[in-house]
C-alpha cells in the first residue's frame, strides 16, 4: 500500500502536468522557463503518518542573486517570497475555508490524530481523493499572483519591480517584504542592476521596519560595496 506521500506526490504530478512550464519536483512546484529565473509554488509538506500540512507559498529563486548572496552571505535566498495564507482575500480559486491553509488526509474520514489531540476541523480537511481539484485551484491562483505582480518579460524589469506590492489579509499578518532576511535580499537585488545606494540607506535607522534588521548580513554586504561599484563600472555586471 502506498503511503500518502506517495500517493500526494502522484497527484502532483498529474496536477503540474495541467499548467505548461511547470513540474513538481522535491515537494514544489517548478516553473524553469526563464533563462535568469526559476518560479516556485512551494506547498509546505510536513508529512507525519497520514497527514501532511499544506502552506503553500510564491516564490521566485533568481539564477544571479543566489550566486551574489552564496558569495557575500554564504547562504542562498530567494528574490521573493510570498506566502499565500497572507494573500487569502486576494486569492478567487482556492475554496475560501482552505485560503489560510489546510490538510491533506489518506483517509479523511478514519480517526485522525495529530500531537494527541483529535482533529475536528473539518471544513479544513482535504481527502487524497479530492487533493488534484484543490491543487489545481491552488495552482491557478498562485499564478494568477505572479502574472498580476511581477514583470517576467525581462531580468531587469522583474529586479527592479521588486519587491512585490499587495496587501495583507488582516492587520496581523503585516505587509513584511523589507523584513529581515527578505529585507537583506531586496539589497541584494539592487546591487544587480547597480543601485548601491539602497543598501545604506536600508542600514539607517531612517528606514523604517516592524522588526529588527539582520544587521550582521547588512554590514558584510556593505563591506563589499567598494569592490562591486568597482566592478560594476568596469563591467556593467556585480558578479
């Protein structure tokens, strides 16, 4: 008998198989039709015996910063990371009980356990059989998102209209793209297409941000910004 991840990752499959340019790979969805960057739908699994969480999340891993943030930081990250629960009033596919996520289940109507507690949410409650139409819809409104907030016909359009603008579901789910590693990525992302202005100013206190910046990877970047304005203005490029 095959487990539920075996199952879910069928049906994945089968779901990327709906959408032209994507795939399913390593428990994401995977969009590698740009030649400078790859378009993720990450689904958040967390499998534990017939259960599995479902967080999904856009996400856009841009070919050069990765290699910029490896070399300055010695971590890789993402040009953009929005997670779909944050969005759920924006979302029209997803059935509105699932929006702030949900499970997924082998047998949505066996006994379910989860940390010693029985689970009763049913309205939250995907079975395997009904998980493809779920995803589907999923899928269709997170590309719906990409298509309505990032400009894909160029690298540099799509570095410079960074980072994405939306707004939030709710007051407690704040607007965080200059928040703290994503803060420390969007400087990164501007010293691609050569402003490296951003960076200090982001570093001041004269910018603002709910919580407090990475400070230690904003002053490794800005220990390298001679070298790179260097290089920029000798070869158009920070890399």
């Amino acid at each position: 008998m095959k487990t539920l991840k075996e199952e879910l990752y069928n049906v994945c499959n089968d779901v990327a198989a709906v959408f032209p340019g994507w795939r399913f790979e390593s428990g994401k969805f995977k969009n590698k039709s740009l030649k400078h960057s790859d378009l993720i739908v990450h689904l958040g699994f967390g499998f534990e015996k017939n259960t599995t969480p479902v967080y999904p999340s856009i996400n856009i891993s841009n070919k050069r910063l990765s290699k910029i943030s490896k070399q300055i930081l010695g971590v890789d990250g993402y040009a953009s990371s929005v997670s779909m629960q944050v969005i759920a009033h924006m979302l029209s596919y997803t059935p509105e009980e699932l929006r702030t996520g949900f499970w997924i289940e082998k047998n949505k109507d066996g006994p379910r356990l989860r940390d010693g507690v029985v689970h009763s949410v049913e309205s939250a409650t995907v079975d395997i059989s009904d998980a493809s139409t779920v995803l589907i819809a999923v899928m269709k409104d997170a590309i719906s998102f990409i298509e309505g907030h990032y400009d894909l016909s160029s690298e540099a359009r799509m570095l410079s209209g960074l980072p994405a603008k939306y707004t939030t579901r709710h007051v407690n789910s704040p607007y965080d793209q200059n928040e703290k590693m994503k803060g420390v990525m969007l400087c990164l992302v501007h010293l691609l297409y050569g402003d490296f202005d951003f960076v200090e100013s982001y570093r001041s206190d004269a910018f603002e941000t709910i919580f407090p910046k990475r400070t230690v990877e904003l002053d490794k970047i800005i220990a390298v910004l001679p070298v790179l304005r260097k290089r920029f203005s000798e070869t158009g490029s920070v890399i």
